[in-house]
C-alpha cells in the first residue's frame, strides 16, 4: 500500500461524544454475506458510540478485483448503533 500513509494519533477516527479513538472490527454479515466495518468507543467513561458500515462488497467482490487501479463502484450504508454522552468524572 505505497499510497496509504501509517495513521498517528490524532488523524484516526475519533469518538465524537470524548475524543477517544475509535476501535474497529470487520465482519461478514451471515444473513447477506456482506462485509461490514464496525467502529466503536472503548474510551473512558460510561459514554456510547458505535456504527457499522455496510460496505456494499461480498467476498466474491473481492475475487473479482484482478487488475490493480481499477475502480469498483458499490453503494455503502451508514449506521449509527449506539451514541450516548456520559463522560467519566473523577
């Protein structure tokens, strides 16, 4: 990935309800087989966020992928799962 640059802190995504950075995970949905990216806070505090992202791509998507440059239109969903704001106090 020549184009793509190591992430530092403070440049990924962020938890908009403390400032914390967002974890990530990567999933095949089993009832569609699509891949979904969740995102989610495991910062402090009791505050909540989390969404997916319906990638719009199958495995069988990427198997198609052969020639590198080329673009491959999908149509992604966003999802908001969880937003609560309750920070930690001490």
């Amino acid at each position: 990935m020549e184009d793509y640059e190591e992430v530092e802190e403070g440049e990924c995504p962020m938890c908009p309800e403390c400032g914390s950075p967002l974890s990530d995970k990567i999933e095949i949905d089993k009832e569609t087989g699509e891949i979904v990216i969740y995102f989610f806070c495991e910062g402090a505090g009791e505050d909540e966020f989390k969404l997916s992202i319906l990638t719009g791509l199958k495995n069988k998507d990427l198997k198609k992928l052969r020639k590198e440059g080329k673009t491959t239109k999908k149509e992604m969903q966003i999802k908001l799962l969880e937003r609560k704001n309750d920070l930690y106090s001490e």
